[in-house]
C-alpha cells in the first residue's frame, strides 16, 4: 500500500509540474500558438503559411482567438460578419522584421509588398523599419481595405 501511495503522489507532483494542476492562468489576450499549413484564414478559409503577414483576433468577451493570412482579410472579416465588438478586440499582428507579434493598432504598415491575399500591407513596431516607401498607420489601412469593395 505504501508503493501504491508514492506512486499517487509522483504521479500529481508531475501533472503538477506539468501544468495539469489548474494553477496556471493562460492569458487570453496573448496571441496563440499559429499551426503553420493548418491553421485556416477565418475569411477566406486557405492555409495561413506565410509567417510575415499572419494575424490574429481576439474577441474580448469570449476570449475566442481567430486566425487570417492577411491584414486585409481580417479587416473585410469585420465588416462582412457585422462584428460589433471590432472597437474592442485585441488585433495582434506579425511584424515582418523580427517575427514577433505586436499590436496592429500600433503597427506602422508599409505598402508596396506582395501579400497573400493582394492587399500590399506589412506590418512593423518601428516606423523606420517599414523602408523608405509609404508608410501608413492601421486606421489608414482599414480605410483603404474597406475602400476596395472587395
């Protein structure tokens, strides 16, 4: 009996230590591990395989994350689904200088590159990181998205 009650008691210590114990608190508004050639746009439903241009969105009440190979079509995604709560989701982007996801509120979007669906936007943290070409903000790049009629 007293095997049996070590072994118990390894057993919780390593699902424990293994984050299976409940004590670990993911934080909803941080961006999800991305499924490279799995993950599907939530739009327009291809694979989302270029690491540069990937998105994310985050509903703010469910917590629920969604994933887009494009600025663009996460921006299209809002309008066409009639989300309300747009205003106050967390919209995380790639940042095509150093693969880090940051805040595309605060992006700054270059304009002439070739992106998976065509929209041309590439996102960085630093301003000057975006070339020497146009450089624009996000609310610039929602008004020229939604500008298309795509």
């Amino acid at each position: 009996m007293r095997g049996f009650k070590v072994f118990v008691l390894a057993l919780l210590s390593v699902m424990f230590m293994a984050g299976f114990g409940g004590c670990e608190k993911k934080e909803w508004r941080a961006p999800e591990k991305m499924h490279w050639d799995r993950d599907m746009c939530e739009r327009c439903k291809m694979a989302i395989s270029d690491r540069n241009y990937a998105v994310q969105v985050v509903d703010p009440k469910t917590h629920k994350h969604y994933k887009f190979d494009d600025i663009g079509c996460a921006i299209l995604w809002f309008k066409e689904e009639g989300i309300e709560w747009e205003p106050k989701a967390v919209i995380w982007v790639k940042d095509a200088k150093s693969g880090k996801w940051i805040d595309a509120r605060k992006a700054w979007y270059s304009t002439n590159q070739v992106t998976p669906m065509g929209f041309g936007f590439t996102a960085y943290s630093k301003k000057e990181d975006a070339g020497s070409g146009e450089v624009i903000g996000f609310d610039e790049v929602k008004r020229r998205v939604l500008g298309r009629g795509r």
